[in-house]
C-alpha cells in the first residue's frame, strides 16, 4: 500500500476546496485554477490559465506585486512566501473583493520554482467587522447606560455614559468588577434576583438606585433582556437611565398634590363647620330666650319660694347657661371656618388703644 498521495488524488483535492488555489511559475504565469477560484474572480480555467496573476490584483497594487516578485526569484528572499495577509482581489467584472491570501513556493524535480497561493473570501467578516464597528459606534453615541452583564453580575461591557454614571474614568477600571457592590443595599438583591431573571431568557424592567466610585447615589430605571453570548451563555443586556430628577420632581409633585388635599378637606370641614354653626345657633338662641321667659313668669306666679321652685329656677339657670356655654362654641366654629380678611387694617399705637 502506498502512503503518498497520487498526482491525481492531489488534483482532485485543490479541485474541490472551497478556498481558492492558484500555482503560478516564477513569471507569474497561472498553471493552476480550481473551480473556487472561477467562482470567487469570474474567469473561467480556459481564460486564466497562461494569463499573469496581475489580473486579479487591482492595478494600484501591481507595480509593488512585481517588485516583490523581482525580488524573490533573483535573491531567494521570502517577504510574504509563508505569511498570510489581507487586501484586496480584482474580480474579471472590475470590482474588488476582500480577501485572505496564503503564499507557499517550492521547486520541481527539474528545478523551476512554483508559487502557491491559497486565497479565501472574506466579505462576509468584513461586513460582520463593519456593523460591529458601526454598533459599537451607535452604543457609544447612545444617550442611555448601555451595559451586559454575566449570570455572576460581572460586567462585561458598558458605554462611556455608563462609565460617566458610576465614576469610572475608563472600562479597564471596571472590566470584570461585580455590578452588585455598586447596587444600593437596599435594592441589591432584587436586582440579583432580576439578574437571575434575565439570564434565563426573561427580560423586564427594574428601577434601582446605584452608588458611584465616588459616593454619588442615582436612581436608576432600566429594560433588558437575555443576550446569548459566543460561548453560549445567557447573558443581561440592559439600557439603563438615570431618572434621580424625576423621581425628585414626582415626590415635590406628590407632596404639592397632599398640601392641596389637605387645604381641601379644611376648607371642607370649615363649610361644614359653618353649615352647624347656622343650624345650631338659631335653635340655642331660642331655647335661652324661652328659659329667660319661664324664669319671668315664675316669679311672678309666687311671692314664696318653695323647695320645688327653687328646683324649677335652678334647672332655668342650667339650661341658660349650657345654651351660652354651646353658643360660645358655634362661635368659636364660625371663626374657624370664616376668612380673615387684613386687607383693610390699619396700623394704629398701642397707648391709643389703651387710652380709648
């Protein structure tokens, strides 16, 4: 059994990768076009083999691909032979694509020198590259807290308003630190508790009040949900913003709106109060008058004061004196629920009033 591998085993493997492979001699002639290549420039085999590699590098860059070349067939000096690097590959339709290219050289049994080159599309992760450089540049613009955080409370990423909000100058400062220690105590576990919640796939709103690197308490009010991470973790993706003026202004707002109520219900009690004043008073008036009359005719019906008229007399004088201590009373209510008026006061000395 042989241990090599056929010429046409070999062949068959480059024809089917899914890289693109090309040979060239040492005057760049092309000697080898699998089938990924075809898909990758658009040539097919019959119109690149014999054609220089050159067209496939843009033309910027070709004086510098010749120098090189130059260079290594007359000194043997590898510069990139054996390096990978990224640029960009002319396609037969004039448009560029970025690729991955991989040089190998070696000699024949007959001594002529061959260059390999193993070239992969990489569109798709300049793109993927391209829209992370352009989140990160929304999430650093963003006016929000941004943040994730792992099931452990580390935190594994935050903005520069997040950094402004906690006192931290830079992210090296915090990277990795527990977000729960700068949690309040008084809301630490529930936002472990929301923490747990959100790494196992909820998402909701908490608000909390956190306190900065240097002392500074905020309140804040944040939305997140469950972020899977590369490593398939479940991880807190949260947008978080500070709402400590808010929740001031709602409790002065609320406070306001309790004085209002209050000053209400006095001004409703003082109607009230009022309201029993006129209904009482009329009555009072009238249940003294009477007793006052009776007390008259009393003594005019007897010169002699008997034990049972003296009784009646005294139960008289009860009865005028509970009705002046009462009314005394509905005054006091009539006070209390009338409006004083100083608008027409004048100031006047004291000996003057002692005087009149």
């Amino acid at each position: 059994m042989k241990n090599s591998i056929s010429k046409e085993h070999l062949a068959l493997i480059i024809e089917s990768s899914i890289d693109a492979i090309t040979i060239t001699n040492k005057k760049g002639e092309i000697v080898l076009w699998n089938d990924s290549c075809c898909q990758l420039f658009g040539y097919s085999s019959e119109e690149a083999l014999g054609q220089n590699i050159d067209i496939i590098i843009p033309r910027e860059m070709r004086d510098l691909h010749h120098k090189g070349m130059n260079n290594f067939v007359s000194s043997g000096k590898k510069k990139i032979i054996g390096q990978t690097i990224t640029l960009d590959g002319l396609r037969k339709d004039g448009s560029t694509t970025p690729i991955e290219l991989s040089l190998s050289s070696w000699e024949d049994d007959s001594r002529q020198m061959f260059i390999c080159g193993i070239i992969r599309n990489i569109s798709e992760r300049k793109n993927n590259e391209s829209q992370i450089i352009d989140l990160r540049g929304i999430i650093d613009s963003s006016p929000a807290c941004l943040k994730l955080i792992n099931q452990q409370g580390e935190l594994l990423m935050m903005n520069s308003v997040g950094l402004d909000l906690i006192e931290a100058e830079n992210f090296r400062m915090i990277e990795k630190a527990n977000v729960f220690e700068i949690v309040h105590e008084d809301d630490r576990d529930s936002f472990i508790d929301f923490n747990k919640f959100i790494c196992s796939g909820g998402k909701g709103t908490l608000i909390f009040k956190v306190v900065g690197l240097n002392g500074t308490e905020r309140i804040m009010e944040t939305f997140a949900r469950g972020h899977e991470l590369d490593s398939g973790e479940i991880a807190h993706l949260a947008i978080s913003n500070e709402i400590t003026e808010r929740i001031k202004n709602e409790k002065e707002l609320l406070r306001k709106d309790q004085k209002l109520e209050e000053a209400k219900r006095l001004t409703l009690i003082g109607e009230f109060a009022a309201g029993i004043a006129h209904e009482v008073n009329n009555p009072l008036a009238v249940i003294h008058s009477k007793a006052q009359l009776l007390e008259l005719e009393f003594n005019k019906l007897t010169k002699e004061k008997s034990e049972s008229f003296e009784k009646i007399i005294n139960s008289l004088e009860s009865i005028k004196r509970m009705t002046i201590h009462t009314s005394d009373l509905i005054k006091n209510l009539k006070t209390f629920s009338s409006k004083a008026n100083f608008d027409n006061l004048d100031l006047v000395k004291l000996t003057d009033v002692i005087d009149m």
